[in-house]
C-alpha cells in the first residue's frame, strides 16, 4: 500500500476525512507520518486518535524556507512516504520538496481554481459576489494554489450565506473529493500533460453536483 504523509497547520478535518477514507475501504494509503509546523494544531490529535505516527517541526526554528523543507522531507523520508497531502498546510512548500515527491504532492483549495486563491477563499467568493464557488484538489508547484488540477466540486452560494455557513458547505465537498484524488493518484491513474490532468480508467464515482460529463 503507498504510504501517505499528511502535513497540515490547523484543525484536521480534511486529515480526518482521508483516515475514514481509509478505514471504510475507500483509499488504498497506509498514513505513515502526520508532520504539522504548529505543536496545537488539532489535527494532530486526530492522527493520535487513529494511531497515526506525528511529528512536529516548528517552522520559526528555520532561517529560511528551503532548510525548512529539507527537515520535512528528511521526516517523510524517514517514514517511507510515498504520496504527500498538504491538508490546511500554511507554508509555501519550495522545490526541496517538490523535486523529493515529483507528481506527488497533492492539496485541497476551498475555491474552484483559478479563482480565489490564498486565505480566506470563502470569504473573497462571497465578497466578490459569486453564485458559484466549490473546492479544487490539485498538484502542487512552486506557486501558490497554481497546480494542475485533478478534481473539482462546485457549491452554490445562497443570498443569505455567512462565511461560516459556506465554508460547511466547502467543507463538505473538500472531504469528498479530497480521499477521492489520493486513491487516484496512489493506483497511479493519473497523467499530467501541461496544465492537463487525465483520469486513467473508468472515472470514480461523485455524490452530485460533482458528478462527471458523459
Ligand atoms: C481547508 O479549507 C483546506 O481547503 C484549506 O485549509 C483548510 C483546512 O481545514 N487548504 P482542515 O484543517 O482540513 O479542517
């Protein structure tokens, strides 16, 4: 089974998403390393719940953010990581770890890229006046929420939605999608041409409005 290392910054729902995932039969990952930059974030209790190994490497204690990366990939090296996820990572990863897992650094954005890239996607869709935002899980690159794409789900906004209310809902279609990319990607079904993403063999099946054209 590929080995997958999560690394995140915050609360560990998407984390905790991608370990039900696993354990219903839905990703074929052995969660090998939860590596978080920030000792209280919540995910790592999450991953201590379900057995997970965690590790902390506080960011500040770096100069710069290459020597950062390395000690992250010498973490995930040290547990055979094979497939990375950044799940609520808050660091610009650099090519230290990119050039250590090429095409195999996934992330989760809560907006349909290429809109609304950054923090606080929920917010800039509502602020912007969007009826239609979603989430997108792509690779990563050396640019912020810039990677292909490989899945993407599409979530209305109401008139009378608060940030908090659609961010549940982003919230919702981020946990779908994002166990459904790692699967993808760790049975090696995908192919990445430019800016391209294709889907090798029959398409995974999406709970509506994620569903796929004919
Ligand atoms: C999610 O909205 C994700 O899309 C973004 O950061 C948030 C992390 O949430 N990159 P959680 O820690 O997985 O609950």
């Amino acid at each position: 089974m590929t080995r997958l290392g999560v690394l995140l910054s915050g609360r560990g729902s998407n984390l905790d998403a991608i370990l039900r995932a696993k354990d219903d039969g839905r990703l074929d990952c052995e969660p090998a390393l939860v590596l978080s930059n920030r000792p209280q974030a919540g995910g790592l209790a999450i991953a201590r719940q379900h057995g997970v190994p965690i590790q902390v490497l506080d960011h500040r204690a770096y100069a710069e953010r290459q020597a950062f990366d390395r000690a992250v990939v010498d973490a995930l090296r040290a547990a055979r990581v094979e497939l990375v996820a950044l799940a609520g990572f808050d660091r610009l990863v650099t090519s230290q770890l990119l050039a250590a897992f090429p095409e195999r650094v996934l992330n989760i954005h809560p907006a349909l890229l290429p809109a609304f890239k950054g923090l606080h996607a929920q917010r800039q869709a509502l602020e912007y006046g969007a009826r239609i935002t979603g989430a997108t899980v792509h690779f990563v690159d050396e640019h912020m929420d810039h990677g292909p794409i490989i899945l993407q789900g599409a979530v209305p906004i109401a008139p009378d939605d608060s940030e908090d209310s659609l961010t549940a809902r982003v919230l919702a279609v981020e946990h779908a999608i994002y166990p459904v990319a790692l699967q993808l990607c760790a049975h090696g079904r995908l192919r990445i041409d430019g800016r391209r993403v294709t889907i090798q063999g029959p398409l995974p099946s999406l709970p509506p409005p994620m569903a796929w054209l004919p």
